[in-house]
C-alpha cells in the first residue's frame, strides 16, 4: 500500500478510472443499456481519462520526490503510461 498522500491520490484515481471504464462496458456490453454513441460515453471519457493522467503525474512525482516504492503506485504510472499511448495511437490510426 502507499504510504504518501501522493501515492494514495495515484492510485485512488486510477481505482476511479478503472471502474468508471469497466462500468461502462458492463452497462454497453453485457446489459445492452446503453450505446457508445450515446453523449454519456463522452462525458465518462471526459471525466476519466484527466483523472488517470492526474493520477500518473502524481504517481510521478510520489516516486521521485518522495521515494515511494508501492506496487501499486508503479501499477498506476504504468496505467497512465498505457492510456497516454491509447490516445496516440488512436488519435495518429483511427477515424471516426
């Protein structure tokens, strides 16, 4: 578990993100009540996708000014890492 304020911020709004996103795919996917063309994919994504980019650059700075060794603090940098290249890459490959 994390010890700073930091590292517990990190990982808390990436625990946010992930459960917003795997509710969402529960609610399109499994529930069919909803559709990802519906606005409520883009305010889930607006809302989400700024709280893991939070959560990397705490998760940063955690590790680097306060020496923070957690697992899972590593795990969130490296969650905000991989959505950081889903939005190159899908922004450089995909249209819409």
């Amino acid at each position: 578990m994390p010890k700073t304020i930091l590292g517990k911020w990190s990982v808390g709004l990436n625990a946010f993100f992930l459960i917003a996103i795997a509710a969402s795919l529960v609610f399109v996917e499994i529930l069919k009540v909803l559709s990802f063309d519906d606005h409520w994919w883009d305010v889930t994504v607006a809302v989400a996708f700024p709280a893991s980019i939070i959560a990397l650059v705490t998760g940063i700075i955690a590790v680097r000014k306060y020496e923070e060794r957690s697992v899972l603090v590593y795990l969130s940098i490296l969650i905000g890492l991989c959505l950081i290249l889903f939005i190159i890459f899908h922004s450089l490959f995909i249209n819409d």
